[in-house]
C-alpha cells in the first residue's frame, strides 16, 4: 500500500499577482521551487492564510530572484495580492518509507526570499 505524505512546502509565501486571464496554475520564483523541491507542472495544494481558501492546481516555473508568486486563471478569483498562502506538494510512499522521510520546506520572507 502506498501513503500520500507531504514531500514539499513554501510556508507564507505573499502572493504577488492574481492573472484570471491566463490557463490555469500557480507560478512560483524558481528559487522557492528549489528550496522547497517543488518541480514545474507538479500538482500542489494552495491553503490562502488570509481567507481560508483552499484549491489545488500545479505549478509553473517563475522567474528566478523575482519573488514571484501568481495565482492563474481561475485560482485567481481565490487570492488577492498581498495574502499569505502555503504550497505543498505531495509523494506517495510506503507508510515504512513515510516514517523516516522529512519533507522539504521554504520559509520565504515578506519578499518571497528565502529565510531559511
């Protein structure tokens, strides 16, 4: 049997655009994609801080240092500039595997930078 476990997440990322006239999905600074191992086109979850909002869509490559952070298309109706969301990502793993994973977080600042 495999579990669905949390393999990635950026905790408080501000959300820097909302694009309703775009396709579809988030797009996240490729700095905060690789502090939190999320890759482009991987499915996440979106949980809005600021109204309790939660939606899932995947993610597209943003520019790299630009603390980008941009709910598109639809997902767009679901934020407004300046809320504090959480991103995480999922894997599926054995519940023997699951024991002794640790996901991999980003803490980004009031910037989208990288905290820790």
């Amino acid at each position: 049997m495999l579990i669905n476990v949390l393999k990635s997440k950026i905790h408080r990322a501000v959300v820097t655009e909302a694009n309703l006239n775009y396709v579809g999905s988030i797009t996240i600074d490729e700095d905060l994609m690789d502090a939190s191992g999320l890759i482009e086109g991987e499915r996440v979850l979106i949980v809005n801080n600021n109204n309790g909002a939660r939606l899932e869509t995947y993610v597209i490559k943003g520019e790299r240092d630009s603390g980008q952070i941009c709910l598109n298309g639809s997902a767009a109706r679901q934020v407004q500039v300046g809320d504090i969301l959480i991103v995480m990502g999922f894997g599926l793993m054995t519940p023997e595997e699951a024991k002794n994973f640790k996901p991999q977080n980003a803490y980004p600042d009031e910037h989208n930078k990288i905290k820790f």
